[in-house]
C-alpha cells in the first residue's frame, strides 16, 4: 500500500496520543471526534485536518481507524439506523482498522459484511495504556486477513512496538478480551494480597517488592501498585467500567467457545460489585480502594 491518507474517529485519551505517533511518522490524518477540544490537541501539525463528522472523514480517508468505546458504538458508526452510516460514505476498498475493545462477534460479522461489500476490516486493539500510547511501544493484536495485515503494518508499527497476527477478523478482539480478564484477575488477586498482608501487620510496599521478585510479579504489581493503588492517587486512566466490559466481553467469549469459565463468573461478579459501589468513573486501581475497605463475607 503506498502512503494511505488516514481518518482516525476518536480521539481521546488514547486516540490522541496515537495519532500524534501516526503524525510523526508523515502521515496525513483526517481526524474527528464529538469532542471538539481534541482538535487542539493535534492542531500543531499541518498533516492533521479536522473534519466536521465522521462522514466527511469517511469521504476523505483511505484508511479509518476507529478507537472508540464499545462495539454498539462502532456498529452505529458503520451501519446507521438505515444503513446511513460511514460505509455508505467511504471510498472504495477502504481499510477499516477497528483499534478498540470490542466485541469479537461483532467484528467477525463486520469483517464478513465489509469483505462482501469491497472493503476490508482489520481489528487491532491494542494494551499497555496512556504510557506506551504515548511513546508508541503498545502491543497490538490483530485479526484479519493475512495480505490485509501485511498491507497496513507500517501503520500499526507507529503506533506499537510489539504487533501479533493472531488470526483472522475477530481474533484480535477475543485476545484483547482474554488479556483484559487475566490482567484484571491479577489486579484484584494483588489487592486481596496486599490488604490480608497489611492486616498482619506487614507494610505492603515491601510485601510488593517480595512480588516482584519472585513469582507473583504481574503487571500489576510491576506499574500499578506503588504508581496508583498504595499511593492512593487511582488515576491510571483505565475505567473500572470499562475493565468491567472487557471482563464482561471475555467471559461472553468463553462462554460462546463452551470452555471452562468458572473463574471468570467470579471475577467478572467482583468487579461489577466494585463498580457498582465506587464512586461513578472511578479507575479500575480503585479496584483496591474497594477490597480494603469491604468486610470480609
């Protein structure tokens, strides 16, 4: 693919910063998002050109990434009320690159749709946070078609430093879920830790340092724990709710494939309830300020 003009729709904490990487790396972006103070954001280079609608970015891209909420909010986006969404606006053969969490059922059926209709559709979402969004190291897992990939790797190489072909259209989704429940299981195992090990009479700081030299470091216990939870701060930039949907997608997933998911019944259960009793927009560290403060049941 010679140098493809980029649309990217959504622009937001980590959209941004992505954009910026893709900016940097000579590429031309059309750019939209319901927010209008993101075009400030990105207004310092004459390569990126603010549109009016996601439809004017539709018309004008040959590429569009979509780093959006939810896969309800992609479907709307594509396929409107009347089939008056972007597909209806887009040029032929363009690339829809799917970079959120969404649901891995839903991008198998619009991988499907968008292939019968001269399109393509590659889902990349993508881990590792604001930090390495910001530094253009994310790790990206990608479902699609295996030219398709290979046609829009040097994209995804401004964007992230470790990049996986997992399968095709859905698979990327169903990893990113799968790594959200196993990331989320570790946070909340860390946190019932730290809270019973203080309780003894242990300074979790050093009980942490214990973890993370031996076999219990996690990516918890590496980023979050000093940063984040025993700072009090809980300010990541990762929603409970949204780890909660992502627990949500993946135990949905296990559940369709009719593979064991008992622990994720009960991980998914807990973090709902943290949610549930959090202040609303809390981040998912906040998942600690909840075992602590519970009575034990």
């Amino acid at each position: 693919m010679s140098q493809p003009t980029i649309g990217m729709i959504g622009l937001g904490m980590m959209g941004t910063p992505m954009a910026n990487n893709l900016l940097k790396a000579n590429y031309i972006i059309n750019g939209f998002d319901l927010n209008p103070d993101a075009k400030e954001k990105l207004s310092h280079s004459a390569n990126f050109h603010w549109q009016s609608s996601a439809k004017e970015v539709a018309l004008s891209s040959d590429v569009i990434i979509l780093m959006l909420p939810d896969s309800k909010i992609i479907d709307q986006l594509l396929w409107g009320q009347q089939q008056d969404g972007i597909v209806a606006h887009c040029k032929p053969n363009t690339v829809f690159l799917d970079m959120s969490s969404s649901n891995p059922s839903n991008s198998k059926s619009n991988s499907e749709k968008l292939k019968s209709l001269g399109h393509e559709f590659i889902d990349a979402p993508v881990s590792g946070g604001v930090k390495r969004a910001l530094d253009g190291s994310l790790a990206i897992m990608v479902g699609g078609e295996s030219i398709s990939v290979e046609n829009i790797m040097p994209i995804l190489k401004s964007m992230g430093k470790t990049i996986i072909h997992v399968g095709s259209g859905g698979a990327g989704h169903a990893v990113k879920a799968l790594n959200n429940y196993v990331s989320a299981s570790g946070l909340l195992a860390v946190s019932e830790a730290l809270v019973a090990a203080e309780a003894f009479g242990i300074d979790p700081h050093l009980a942490n340092q214990v973890f993370n030299a031996s076999t219990g470091k996690n990516n918890t216990t590496d980023v979050k724990v000093e940063n984040f939870m025993l700072s009090g701060t809980f300010n990541s930039g990762f929603a409970i709710a949204l780890m909660r949907k992502d627990i949500q997608t993946a135990k949905g997933f296990i559940d369709d494939m009719k593979t064991p998911g008992v622990f994720a019944n009960s991980c998914l259960e807990r973090w709902s309830t943290a949610e549930q009793r959090l202040e609303k927009g809390a981040d998912h560290t906040a998942m600690f300020k909840f075992v602590k403060t519970q009575p034990k049941e």
